[in-house]
C-alpha cells in the first residue's frame, strides 16, 4: 500500500464524461419518495394527512362553491335554489361591507384613496423602484392626500368620520396603526436604553402601562374617558381618538421587539461607529437600526399583523366596521341565519391582507439576509 | 530591514500627537489605569504589551473616549479630551481605531464600509469618497473585493478592510487594539505588512500587541503595563535584550519561550 502511495500519478482528463444522476435522487418522483415517503412515520403522516384531507375538502369545496349560491332576494330563496353557502347577501351589500355608511356617490374617493395608497406603498417595499427618491416624496404626502379623500375639505364634499366603516375603515385604522407605530415604537425601544435616566424611565413606565393593558379598555378610554382628561368643550373625533390609542397600544409591543433586535447588535459596531465620529442618530441610522430591525422583522410583522385584525374590536365602542356591518346585516329579517357566510366573507378579507404581509416579510428576511453570512 | 527600522527614525518631529498626564481611570470601585504618564509626538510608533488585563485596551480606548478617564488630562492633537462633545468629536474625527474583532458593519458592502465615515462625518461627496476608498483597498491589496459583504471575506482580508476604512478618513493617528490576536497564524502576516507600510509613511501609531517581530520591526518604543500602570518603556532593541524590572523579564520569557 505505501508503494502504490507513494507512487506519483496522473490521469488523462476527460475521462469521466457527465452522467445523468441516478434514478430517484433527483426530480419530482425523488422529492415525494424523500419527503413524502421517506421512512414509516413519514409514510404514516402522510397516509392520515391524504385521509383529513379526503374527509374535509371535498365537503368544503361543495359548500362553499358548488353548492353555493350567489344570487338570490332572501335567505328563504337561497335554500330553495341549493343546500350550500348563500353568498348573496355579502354579494348584494358587498358595498356596506367595504364602506360602510360612507355616501355612495363618494365611494369613488375610497377606491381612489386606496389605489393611491398602493402606489404610496410600492417605493416603500420595492426598493429598485425607479426614481425611488422622488416617488418616496410622494408616499410622505399621501398621509395627508388621503386624510382629505376621506374625509372631504378643500372644496370636496364633507363626510362625517362616523359614517366611515366596514373594511375600509378597518384598513385605515391598521394601516395608520402601522405607519405611525413603526416610528414610535423605535423611539421608545431607543428610549427604552437611552443613557439618560429620565427619557429611559419615562418610556419604560409608557411600555409597561399600555403592555399591561388591554386594548379594549384602552378604546373604551378613547371613546369616553378622554372626555374628563380634556379641557370641557373640546371635540376630538373619535376615529382620531381611536387611531392615537391603537398606535400606541402597537407602538408598546414593537418597541419590545425592536429591543430585542438592539440587544442582539453587538457591542463593537457602536465603538467602531463612535470612533469613526458618527453621531449618536447617525450611528443608530446607519449601523444599528438597519442591524436590529432586520432582525424584528418577523416579530414586528407578527405585532402588525395582530394589530390588523385587533381593528375590529373598534365595534365594541360603536363603529361600524366590517363585523358590525356583518353583525348588522345579520339582523336583517329576511336574512336571518346566515353567520357562517358573513364571517366566512369577513375572515377572507382578513386572510388576504396579513398573509401577503407575512409573504412579505418572508421575502424580505430572504432578500436581507443574502451575502451577509458566509 | 534594517534601513526600515532606521528611516522612521528620522520623521519624527518635535510636535506632541498625544499627551497624558497623570491619568487615572476606575471602573467603578476597581482602579484600571494609574497615574498614566505618557507622551507620543507626531510619527512616532508606540507599542504597548503586557498581561492580560493590564489595561492596554483600556488606555487606549481613553484616547478616543470610547472610556473616559476620571482624573488627569488627555491632550490629543493639542485639544483636551473632556466632556465638550465637540472637542470629542473633533478627536474622534483625527484619531482611527483598528479593533481585534474588526467590528465591519456586516450590512454594509466592504466599499460602503468604508465611505461611510467620510460621506457622514467629512461631508465628503459619495463619488470623491469612492474613489478615495479604492485608493486605501488597493493599499491593503483587497481592491477587487470592494462589492463584497465583509462575512464573506477572511479574517485577514476583513482586518485589511478595518484598516482601510480608518485611513479613509484620513487620521493623523492610528489606534491598533491587538489587530492580528483573532487571527489565524497565516493571517496574521498580511496584517502586519499592511501595519508596517503604514509605519513606513510616517503614521503616528499606538499599537497593543504580542507580536514582538512587528514591535522590533517599526516600535520607536515599547511600553510594558501591568497592573494599570506603565511599568516600563524603552527602545525595542533595548526593551527586549535588556529588560529592567523583573515582571518585564516574567513577561518576556513567558511571550517568547511558550
Ligand atoms: N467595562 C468594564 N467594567 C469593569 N471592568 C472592566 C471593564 N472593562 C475592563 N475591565 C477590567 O479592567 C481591566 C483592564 O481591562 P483591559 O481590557 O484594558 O485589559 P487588557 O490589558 O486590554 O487585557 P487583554 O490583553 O486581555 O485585552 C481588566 O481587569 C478588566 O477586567
Ligand atoms: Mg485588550
């Protein structure tokens, strides 16, 4: 063996031409045998899984499609047409659903609102936009483009904020939630280490008050207990009141993560900012925050995405959103018995906006992450 | 080498880069750093061993206030180092700092890294802050990986990286805390090179290290710490033939005989 060892070698190159792999380790047949049928748990899992989905999908799919029915006066015609879902009452008051009690000849300033909002959006998450920087302008003036769209001034026609409602207020409230929280919720995290003993104090005492509070009470606070801390006469709107409460309420919960985020920053990108002589806000601009939030994203998507579907608490204190114009239509005579479908409709809507939002953060922790670690 | 140890010699001017006078620093109730005398003029190369928790570290983060110092004075560039925030900025601003673990910002590609302080603190235009940055990668012989993440690059290559990015903004003084003691042995060396051509230009340096090969190399003078205090400081030559105390002769025999 040590002959041979030692024996110098060499091989004429090209004398392993390129195989195709072998049979079953690639492709999909080797994916299902591997992930699928990989050993007997495996096997097992899967058999029960094909059986729960055999038992149940069938069922919902005649329900909720092929047995269903989209047109019809009442819950009585409904029944008489098929056994399954009666979707013709969110189809014939789909526009209270969206809107509420917004006017109908002004629905067009909602649609509007929202396909500017998208486009306010886009620089934001699409960061090859092209002109960013000025399209980015742009999405700083929507707040205010759309306050007037929705709630009428500048020689457009006035609507009162109580009439606004059903998912479009919801979306405003989130979305207002969102927009404002993220900033404060930095500030107090920031706060939160501050050197400074009274700033660290203060945001303490604020986020473990409203953490340890329900959001509820925090809304019943807005809707009437305000009334005493505020000087007599003054009217304060209570959308307005409802929008400071819930961004508070979530600003409290991403200052947590975004803390989290902090702590996991190490030490010594901060020295090596100092020593650089970055300023305090240049070095959480540039070196710590971009660091930390990457790290809260899925924490701050998780807190975003329950503050989203925390909006429709806001019918416990009068307002009219998609639930309560569900619960509303509910009571009509004619459409007695019908919750299934209206929650069913509610939850689509739901489902839709916070699963692109955690699509979303999963691409971006993906695309964050590329080129950072070895 | 010898001519490279001789040449510097000769650039170090009368003008004082660092002054300390009797410092003294306490971490709370425990005294790091003991009447701390110490004066560095311009160009001169200073390197600074001794045990482990001397406070080599601690001494030299006082120059730029990463620490700051309870009594005594630290004059660095003719300006006194003192709670005036902008007399710390101006410092900060002259004086570069090289850390054994680097510190890159990971998200930050390599050229970013390294034209961040110029952009932000020198307010220089992004382009004359790129080109400036290439300058210093090639010096340190790493051009090509300017559009890479610093975690995609070796421990060597990213301590390159650190020293160019503190010569981006062009400082008058270089702080080197053990910059090759993360490394592995065949790194090390890249290191060093890049650390004696930079001596060669006539940097006023302080550098806390155990490579004794670099302190002979370019070292105008050695201080040896223990216990918070300067114990001793000579000429290398002097320094390592020729130790007066004897926890400098325990120290040296130690480093050198492991
Ligand atoms: N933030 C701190 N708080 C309290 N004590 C500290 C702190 N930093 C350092 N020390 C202590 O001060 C002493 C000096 O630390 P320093 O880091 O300056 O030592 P060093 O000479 O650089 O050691 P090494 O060679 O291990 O880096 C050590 O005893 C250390 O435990
Ligand atoms: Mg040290």
């Amino acid at each position: 063996m040590t002959d041979t060892a030692t024996q110098p070698r060499s091989y004429e190159p090209g004398n392993h031409p390129d195989l195709p792999p072998p049979l079953l380790t690639s492709g999909p047949l080797a994916w299902v045998k591997h992930n699928l049928f990989g050993s007997p748990l495996n096997i097992a899992l899967t058999v029960i899984s094909l059986y729960l989905l055999y038992l149940i999908v069938p069922g919902l799919l005649n329900w909720a499609i092929f047995d269903a029915v989209i047109n019809a006066g009442s819950r009585e015609e409904c029944k008489a047409i098929a056994a399954g879902a009666c979707w013709a009452l969110p189809a014939i008051r789909f526009d209270q659903f969206l809107y509420g009690f917004y006017p109908d000849h002004l629905h067009w300033r909602i649609n509007l609102t929202a396909v500017l909002f998208f486009l306010a959006l886009l620089p934001v998450l699409w960061d090859n936009a092209p002109f960013r920087k000025q399209w980015l302008i742009y999405s700083c003036i929507f707040p205010v483009i759309a306050f007037f769209l929705v709630v009428g001034g500048l020689g457009m026609e006035e609507v009162e904020t109580t009439k606004i409602g059903g998912f479009a207020l919801n979306v405003i409230i989130g979305v207002t939630g969102i927009v404002a929280s993220l900033p404060l919720g930095i500030l107090l995290a920031l706060g939160r280490r501050s050197q400074m003993p009274i700033v660290r104090t203060l945001c303490v005492m604020f986020i473990e008050f409203i953490r340890g509070v329900p959001l509820i009470t925090l809304l019943f606070v807005a809707s009437t207990m305000l009334n005493y801390f505020l000087p007599p006469g003054t009217t304060f709107d209570l959308i307005l009141r409802v929008l400071i409460m819930v961004t508070l309420f979530s600003s409290a919960y991403i200052a947590e993560v975004v803390r989290g985020g902090l702590q996991a920053i190490p030490k010594g990108q901060l020295e090596a900012a100092d020593a650089m002589g970055l300023r305090y806000w240049q070095s959480m601009r540039l070196i710590v925050l971009p660091q930390a939030l990457k790290i809260s994203i899925p924490g701050i998507v998780n807190t975003f995405v329950g503050l989203f579907k925390d909006t429709t608490l806001v019918v416990i204190i009068g307002l009219t959103d998609v639930l309560g114009v569900g619960r509303a239509s509910l009571s009509d005579s004619k459409w007695q018995g019908l919750p299934e479908e209206v929650y069913v409709f509610t939850a689509i809507l739901f489902f839709v906006c916070c699963f692109s939002m955690a699509r979303y953060s999963t691409y971006l922790e993906k695309k964050l992450h590329t080129g950072h670690k070895r | 080498m010898s001519e490279v140890a001789a040449a510097p010699q000769m650039q170090i001017s009368d003008e004082v880069a660092i002054q300390m006078i009797g410092m003294h620093k306490w971490y709370g109730e425990f005294h790091v750093l003991k009447d701390i005398n110490l004066t560095v003029n311009r160009g001169e190369r200073i390197v600074i061993c001794g045990p482990s928790g001397s406070g080599k570290s601690t001494m030299i983060r006082c120059i730029n206030r990463l620490e700051e110092h309870q009594k005594g004075k630290i004059i660095v560039d003719n300006i006194e180092l003192t709670h005036d925030v902008k007399n710390i900025a101006e410092i900060r601003r002259e004086v570069g700092m090289v850390f054994q673990h680097f510190n890159l910002f990971p998200h930050l590609t390599v050229l970013e890294n390294c034209t961040l302080a110029p952009i932000w603190v020198r307010k220089m235009p992004k382009k004359d802050a790129e080109e400036v940055a290439m300058e210093y990668l090639e010096r340190v012989k790493i051009p090509e990986q300017a559009d890479k993440y610093p975690g995609q690059l070796s421990g060597g290559q990213q301590q390159r990286v650190a020293i160019a990015r503190s010569l981006c903004m062009n400082p008058r003084i270089m702080l080197f805390d053990e910059p090759t003691s993360a490394l592995d042995p065949e790194m090390i060396s890249e290191v060093l090179d890049v650390m004696v051509s930079l001596a060669e230009s006539g940097m006023t340096m302080l550098c806390v290290t155990h490579e004794m090969g670099f302190a002979r190399k370019v070292a105008n003078r050695v201080i040896f710490m223990d216990g918070g205090e300067i114990i001793e400081e000579n000429e290398p030559e002097e320094f390592f033939n020729n130790p007066q105390s004897a926890r400098t002769q325990l120290f040296l025999s130690q480093i050198l005989h492991h």
